[in-house]
C-alpha cells in the first residue's frame, strides 16, 4: 500500500503498518502525480531465496523517470539481493523485474545498456588503470565517443590527474569514485547504488554527494541502498524501509520530517521485527506513534 | 498423488527386476553352456556386460534430463538427474569389479584396457566429478546446475573418449580372448544375455523410480520444514 | 557482429594486458614446465628406456598439468574486485566472454606448449622429424581443447568451496582423446613417420576440440548465472 501524496499531517503511514507484501504500489494510477505513465522500473512480487533461506520476501515496486528511491534497513534485511535483481544482476527466485518495460529475463540484453549499478565491490581492474578499466567497460558498452566520455567522467569525479595509476595505487575512496564513473559511463536510465558511501572519507563522500544530486536530474531513476541517513533523505524522493525481505514501509520524502526519522525507523525495524501482531494493533506501529512527530516538511 | 504413483511403480519394477535378477543368475549358473576356453568364469560376463549397458543408459538418462533441467529449470527435471546418475553409478561399479575380477582369473591379468572397462571408469569419475559438484556449492541451485553441466559435457564428450579408447586399444598387445560377442554368440548364451539385460534394465528403472521419488519426498518435506518455520 | 567482436576483443585484450603486467600465470606453467621436463628427465633410466620413445607423452602430460595451473586461475582476477559481476551485468554476452577467456587462455597455453617441446627436444634429444608444422597444429588443437574444457570447469570449481582442486577431477576423464589422439600423433611425428598415419588423429582431435569450444560456450551461461 503507498503512501497518498502528502496533505495533513499523521496521514499516509497507514501503509507502514501493514505487514503484508506489495507496499511498492505497483503502476497504480496514483503515480499519475508524478507525470509518468510507463514506470522506468518495475518489479512484481520479487522472492531470493538461497537455499532455505529467504531474503527477499515479495517486493514490488514501480518508479517513474526522475524518482530516486532510498531504501534503508538493518543488516540481513535482504537489500543487496534486491538490488541485486533489480540490476539484473541476480536471477529472483520469483517474480520479474522491467526496465521500461524490458523484462530482465527474456533473454533480450537490450535493458542492460539502461542500467548502471555500483556495489561495495568496485568491479574493477586491479592492474589496469583507471582510464583503461573505463575505456574497457566503454567498449563493453559499445560506447563510441570514448576519449571525450572517459575524460570527461574523470574530470567529475575529480580523477583526471589519475587517470594513469593503476587501481591497485588508488586508494578506497578514489576507487569508489572511479566506480561510480564506471557506472555512469554509458549514461543509465537506472542507476543502482549499494551503500555507495561505505568508508568513504569526507573529502570522497562529498563528491560522491554531488554526482548524487546530478543525478536529480529528472531523466534518471535512483535507487540506493544506504545506512546514511542524511544523505539518503537529503536526494530521496521516495524512501523505503527494508525489514526481513519486505518493505516495511515505503513513502514519499516530502512526507517525512528528518528529525524524527530516526526514531521512526528504529520503530518500523522493530515492529516488524517482533512481529506483525505489534504493528496491527497500532501500540508502538509505526503509523499512530509517529504521527505528532511528522511535520509539515 | 503424484509421488505415491511412482513409488508403486517403482517398487512393482524393483520386484520384477529381482526376480529377473535370479532368473539371469540360475540360467548362467545351471542352464547356459560353458564357454570353451575360458571355462567357467566366463559367466561373469552375463553380470558384467549388462552392468555397463545399465550405467550407460542411466548416464545417457541423467545428461538428458540435465539439459531439459537447464532449459526448462523444473526442478523435478534436477531430481531425475540425480536419481540416474546415483543408478548409473552403481551399475559402473559393478562393472568395473566384475571385469577385473574376471580377467585376473581368466588370462591373468586385472586390468587389459579393454575399451569399454576402460570407458567405464573413465565415466564413473565423470559420475563422481557430478556429485562433488552438485555437493560442495554454498547454494544448492548452483550445485544442481553446475552438476547438469558437468553431465552434458560428459555426454558430448563419450563418444569421442570411446572412440578413442578403442583406438588406443588396437595398439596395445590383447590376451587371446574369444569374446562372445556379436552375432556369432551361441543361442543359449545370448538368450541369457538378453534376458540379463531386460532384468537390470528393469532393475535399473525401478531403482531410478524408487530414488527419484524419494527426492521428491524429500523436497515436500524441506518446503513444509521452511514454511512451518516462518 | 561487430560490437560482438569489439566485446571478445576489449575481453581478451584486457585479459592478455593484465597477464603481462603480473607475469603470474606464464611464469608459473613456464617454469612448471622446464622444471617438469628436468625431472622427468631424472626419472628416466636410460639403461633400461630410451626417452625418447616416450617423449611425447611427457610432453603432452606436462602441458596438461602446467595448463591445469594456469587454467585454474582463469577467474581469480575476475574475483579480485568482484570484476565477473561487472563482466557480466554489462551488455557482452556470455558465450563472448567464454569466448574471449578461451582465447586468452589458449594463448598462453600455446606458447607455453612450444616452450615445453623445445625443452624436451633439448633435454630428450628429439628431432623434430620431417612435419614440425603438423606437431604445432596438434599442440594448438590439443591446447584449444583443454583450454576449452579448462576454463568452463573452471568457473564451476571456482563456485565450489573446493576451488581448483576439483578441476583435474572434472576435466581429466574428458582429456583421453586428447591424450590419446594428440600425443600418439605427435609420438609418431617425432618418430619420422609420414604425415598420412597421423592424419586421422588431427582430424579426430580437431573434432574433440570442436566440440569442447562449442559446448563451453553455450553452457558457460549457465555456470555463472546467480
């Protein structure tokens, strides 16, 4: 169940004490809002299992062109193999994935030149350097005008002095950098981020902060995982909260108000974590006991 | 439902290929004649034959519905492939200790790289380059494709090993051995043959049913153990 | 088509580039292979056998234990940054990849299989008889098959917690007709005899080789599927 567009304060966490699946809102037509007809994602009843073990457990969702999406949740709640199916890049036990409109498991590749994801793992070459490790992923891509594009990545990412050392000499933060220019390099609709700020140091994470907020652009579609609650807000436009292989709740941005968000966060993992009788009856659901603290935005 | 079916028919086929089994064993004991130069011994090959005839077959059923599992992924498929390879694999063993056993008794030497012996051991250890796939992988998914793998590859490569085997064979120096093979085989040996090979090959179904749905048994019950836990 | 083959090309370039930079893989099988050759070498009574009547064989298995070493490592540098992820959420195809590893596998391979019957020839006292070129097609052809074989089995034992070590298990019941066609032509070859007996084995081994090639690319897809 979405969250309403927002209007009066209180409302609209109706949704975060369901404990049942499909709180993406699939392509209702209340997405009419947002001026979107053809979602640019679109995942029905997502399920990963690993042997007995699930992590994800029924997700679906639907986001418009310019959305991004921030997804937080504890450890284990299964966000990396979400992410990981809606990058095409793990097969889901159920369920499918589209990319406007391209279904990831038909066999057609064309979706993959759409879809731009960065991991923790950098998915780069150690010993090449980091304009090689582009202007390898650039032919992969089939990318024509490489010189200009590989330069100009570098430059945004504050690489280009580096563009010659190999990615061994980098350190963390500047492979993450060049990561994310690889991941940008052939201009994805969709960008997929996974906790994208893990051990980055202030000087990275600022510019991964504003390559982030470029992408506010209007034309892409974000969705990033992430434990940094600030930065996640601050670009969201919608939020989601992953709990066990759900979403336990899932809102537009505008509707939360960051001082309190913490605290509803604890609450909605909480809640769900004990159970859904807890959230149903309302008593400590994230619903009811956060609405005095949601302020007009 | 389903399984019950084939448990019936596979204990029903079990049976029957038991009871073939001892109808092949008196008819090479007491009712089929001796072969001339080897004697006695030479009844193994009523075992030894339709062992690798057996676990041919099952490679050849486990590598087909292996590439029907990858096609298709209906995990009924993987449990198939399985519960044939374990058969063949059986059935390649009781080859290969059936032939050594006979030729250190009948020209003196265990192991002569006859073609199809050597065949045989070549593809029991594609057998068991299956099952160590299937069981060392984190995500028994990977496992059971991974194994489909190594079964298809195997199948696609056989005839070019046997090929070859048999080549190879043609240089080495061969004991004199009157094989009993082909079209001269006098009537009574080849009527136990055949009787030989219709009761493993019963044999052979009716233990791959049995198997086959006891993996699906299985299966139902991790299914309910998860579901129960959640 | 084209962007099919900017794909293997970028793949093999990539992979050949990082080989040369870490000189890991070709400075192991070579010096396996050298060192292969010494001590077979010592373990040759030469009272009792003449090396060179079974030379050939040495040098066929050398070449496939040193390519076991190599082969295995094919997806280590993949591992390294989670590279295999990236490989294949791009928009190459599988068998592209497959393709391109093979090759660049079968490169290394293939001069460290000329090293390795250049040292024999050295240390055997060989002569290379009258169709050396028939000897450097069985080697290519041998090398293209294992290699082919190799790099699939590869990506599955690196799936396995047993790694490597499950790779010779997996490949070797397949080698026989490598072994069997590949060495004897090349015995044979050393051994003067004409170019029409061994036609048979390089036909036999091209087939083999074929049809590993083929089966790994369209089964690779499989294998690394998560």
């Amino acid at each position: 169940m979405e969250a309403a567009p927002p209007s009066t304060a209180g409302r609209g966490e109706g949704g975060g004490s369901e404990p049942g699946r499909g709180e993406g809102g699939g392509s209702e037509p209340g997405r009419g809002e947002r001026g979107v007809s053809e979602p640019v994602l679109e995942a029905t009843g997502l399920v990963r299992e690993y042997g007995p073990v699930v992590a994800v457990d029924g997700v679906d969702l639907a986001l418009g062109e310019g959305e991004f999406l921030t997804v937080f949740g504890p450890n284990g709640a299964g966000k990396s193999s979400l992410l990981g199916m809606l990058a095409g890049a793990l097969r889901p036990t159920r369920g499918s994935v589209r990319v406007r409109g391209m279904p990831l498991d038909s066999g057609e590749d064309g979706w993959r030149h759409r879809v731009g994801a960065l991991s923790h793992e950098g998915f780069l070459y150690l010993q090449l350097t980091a304009e090689e490790n582009l202007r390898f992923y650039g032919r992969l891509y089939g990318l024509t005008d490489l010189d200009e594009r590989v330069g100009a990545r570098l430059e945004r990412v504050g690489l280009a002095a580096r563009a010659g050392t190999r990615v061994r000499e980098l350190s963390h933060g500047m492979r993450q950098r060049l990561a994310l220019a690889r991941a940008l390099l052939h201009d994805p609709d969709l960008v997929l981020l996974d906790e994208p700020y893990t051990g980055l140091d202030p000087s990275a994470a600022g510019v991964l902060r504003e390559v982030l907020a470029e992408l506010r652009d209007g034309r892409r579609t974000v969705v990033m995982v992430t434990h940094n609650l600030g930065s996640g807000l601050e670009l969201a436009t919608r939020v989601a909260i992953q709990v066990e292989g759900r979403f336990g709740w899932i809102g537009d941005a505008l509707d939360i108000d960051r001082s309190g968000f913490e605290r509803f966060y604890h609450e909605v993992v909480e809640g769900r974590a004990a159970g859904s009788a807890g959230a149903r009856t309302g008593a400590g659901g994230p619903g009811e006991g956060t609405a005095e603290r949601r302020g007009r935005p | 439902m389903q399984v019950k079916g084939m448990r019936r028919w596979g204990t029903a086929l079990t049976v029957l290929g038991l009871l073939g089994l001892i109808l092949v064993y008196w008819m090479s004991f007491f009712w089929v004649s001796t072969e001339a130069t080897q004697g006695i011994v030479q009844r193994i090959f009523y075992v030894h034959v339709p062992a690798a005839w057996t676990s041919f077959l099952a490679f050849g059923l486990c590598a087909l519905t292996s590439g029907m599992y990858l096609w298709l992924r209906d995990e009924r498929l993987d449990r198939a492939a399985l519960a044939a390879a374990e058969g063949g694999m059986v059935f390649a063993t009781i080859m290969l200790t059936t032939g050594p056993l006979w030729g250190k008794i009948a020209w003196g030497t265990y192991w002569t790289w006859e073609p199809r012996l050597t065949l045989t051991l070549l593809l029991w250890f594609i057998f068991l380059g299956y099952f160590m796939v299937r069981g060392s992988t984190e995500d028994p998914g990977k496992g059971k494709r991974f194994a489909a793998v190594v079964a298809i590859v195997g199948a696609l490569e056989i005839p070019f090993i046997h090929l070859s085997v048999i080549w190879f064979r043609s240089l080495h120096p061969q004991p004199v051995v009157v094989r009993p093979d082909g079209p001269t085989l006098p009537g009574d040996m080849f009527a136990t043959l055949m009787t030989s090979l219709g009761a493993f090959t019963v044999l052979f179904l009716g233990m791959f049913l049995l198997r086959y749905a006891l993996e699906g048994l299985k299966s139902e019950l991790d299914a309910r153990t998860r579901r129960a836990i959640a | 088509m084209s962007a099919y083959l900017t794909q293997v090309r970028a793949i093999l370039w990539k992979d050949l580039v990082i080989e040369l930079r870490t000189r890991e893989r070709v400075l192991v099988m070579g010096g396996f292979a050298v060192l292969s050759a010494v001590l077979f070498d010592f373990s040759i009574d030469r009272a009792l056998v003449a090396p060179q009547d079974i030379a050939a064989g040495l040098i066929w298995m050398t070449i496939v234990f040193g390519g076991l070493l190599g082969v295995g490592r094919t997806f280590h540098l993949e591992a390294e940054d989670g590279a295999l992820r990236g490989l294949l959420m791009s928009p190459a195809p599988r068998d592209a990849v497959f393709i391109a590893k093979v090759l660049a596998n079968f490169t290394l391979l293939y001069v460290v299989s000329l090293l390795v019957l250049g040292v024999f020839i050295l240390f055997f006292d060989l002569e290379l008889g009258g169709s050396p070129a028939a000897i450097a097609l069985a080697l290519a052809l041998g090398s293209l098959g294992f290699v082919a074989l190799g790099t699939l089995f590869a990506a599955v034992s690196s799936g396995t917690r047993l790694g490597e070590t499950l790779l010779p298990i997996l490949v070797f019941p397949l080698l026989a007709p490598m072994i069997v066609y590949g060495a004897g032509a090349t015995a044979r070859l050393l051994a003067n005899r004409p170019l029409a007996e061994v036609a048979g084995h390089l036909r036999m081994l091209g087939a083999f080789t074929v049809v590993a090639v083929f089966a790994g690319a369209v089964l690779f897809r499989f294998v690394v599927e998560d």
